[in-house]
C-alpha cells in the first residue's frame, strides 16, 4: 500500500510500503537503481539523480552515503566540506518533517478517514534515523580531521548518536519494530551493526571507557545487524556491504588474524 504524507515547505515525503520514495514517471527497480549508481561507478549519473529529487529525505541521505564514500577515498578537503554540507541539507529536511507533526497527522487522517497511518509513522521514525545517520557520518568526518579538538567533537557527536539510536530502538521493540517499514528497520539495522563494529575493535583500555558511556561493543550483533541490511535488498545494502569487507578483509588483514574465515562471505559480497 502506497502513501503520501505532505510535510510542507516543498519537502516531499510519498512513500510506497516499504518506505521507498515514490517518484513521478519512476518504477521502484528504477528508484532502487539510482540509489546504486555510485557504487556501480557511475559518478556522474549518481549526482544528477540525488540532485534531481533534492526535497526527498531519503534521497538526500543517499547523497551523503555517496559523498562521504568519495571523501573517505580522495581525502580533499573539498570532498570532506561536500559532505559537511550534504549533512546540513539531510539533517535540515528530516527535522522539517519531524516538526511538522499536525500537518501529516491531518492529511494522514483525511486520506484514511481517520485510521491509523503505520507508514506516517514509519516515515517520522525514519527521519528520527536519519538524524542519528546524519550524526555518525559527521563524527567519522570529524575522526578525519587532524585536530584533536575535531576528534572530540566527534566523540560528542557519535555520543548524540547512539542516543537516538538506542532511544528508537526501546521505543519500537516491544512490538518487535511492527509499525517501521522495512527501509526504516534497515536504517535503524545499519546503525545498530556500525555502532557495534566500531566500537568492538577498540583497544581494551579505551573499550572499557566507551563501554561504561553506553556504547554497544558486541561483534557477533554487528555482523547479524549488517548481515541482514545487506541482504535485504534496500537503499543501504551497499554501506552495509562495505562495512562487512572492512571487517572480512581490512580489519582482519590490520590485526594479523588472516582472512581465510571470512573470506567466502567476502567474495560473496564483492559478487553481489
């Protein structure tokens, strides 16, 4: 079932049941395309379609996957300043949406005549995602960055993070994630597994201090986590696969564990 929720402010927020954008004269195989055209090596054809669907919050959150996966590569300053802006622009357009409570709970309404709109809410919770997305990308950025100060700042900022993270996650639970679409539960997946990842692979001494602030430390949830996004088929299948190699390959490779165990999985991953 198709909805489409109006946020105001030219912000555009129809979504079809698994919270995919729904996009005028585009089938979803062409929608979940453009997501993949980046990581297809297709630069060019990638920017023009995240620049064309601008007021599209899931689509600006793939325009920072898509840029932050370019700075990491080139490490230019004017890669990493397009991301800082691509975050500003994702970040804006999913609080516009959050603060717009009224409006899409009346046109909600008047669509349905007054039942319950589980995509309305899906689509919130999303944006609320997005935002922790948004913080993460920012805190790597920042982890990118020479200055100590900078690195603190994005201490702060995966510390934000995990808080939106791990709140989204206790209030959804309870009704095993029921009323999340499956883009949203993947999102919500996907930040989950990196949270996980990242901070498993720390040195026990500074494990044990992120550990007592909260932080989730457990690999074998990482990699389930991780698992299931990138064989979900959804828009962050390819940073979930991304994330599996640095962990089959590079972190493996960097701690001289050997790649033999992961290696299949790997090899599966580049396939696919």
């Amino acid at each position: 079932m198709d909805t489409t929720a109006a946020a105001g402010g030219g912000v555009s927020t129809a979504i079809d049941a698994r919270g995919l954008p729904i996009l005028p004269g585009m089938t979803e195989a062409q929608v979940r395309e453009g997501f993949a055209l980046f990581f297809m090596n297709r630069q060019e054809e990638a920017v023009e379609f995240f620049n064309s669907h601008k007021n599209v919050p899931l689509m600006a959150m793939g325009k920072v996957a898509m840029v932050f996966a370019r700075a990491v590569m080139s490490l230019e300053p004017a890669d990493i300043e397009a991301v800082h802006t691509a975050v500003a622009e994702a970040e804006a357009l999913a609080k516009q949406v959050l603060n717009a409570p009224s409006r899409l709970a009346t046109f909600s309404r008047w669509i349905t005549g007054g039942k319950k709109q589980l995509e309305t809410d899906s689509l919130k919770v999303h944006c609320d995602v997005m935002i922790a997305e948004c913080s993460v990308v920012g805190a790597l950025v920042l982890f990118m960055q020479e200055s100590i100060l900078d690195k603190m700042k994005g201490v702060w900022k995966m510390y934000d993070a995990w808080g939106h993270y791990s709140r989204i996650h206790k209030e959804h639970e309870a009704n095993n994630f029921a009323n999340l679409d499956a883009e949203t539960r993947s999102g919500l997946c996907w930040g989950m597994g990196v949270f996980n990842l990242a901070c498993s692979v720390l040195p026990p001494n500074v494990l044990r201090v992120v550990s007592a602030f909260g932080f989730p430390t457990d690999r074998t949830v990482a990699l389930r986590e991780l698992r299931h996004v990138f064989h979900d088929n959804c828009v962050r299948s390819p940073l979930a696969g991304l994330a599996l190699l640095m962990h089959h390959v590079g972190l493996q490779s960097a701690f001289a564990h050997g790649e033999s165990r992961y290696l299949p999985e790997a090899m599966e991953v580049l396939r696919i």
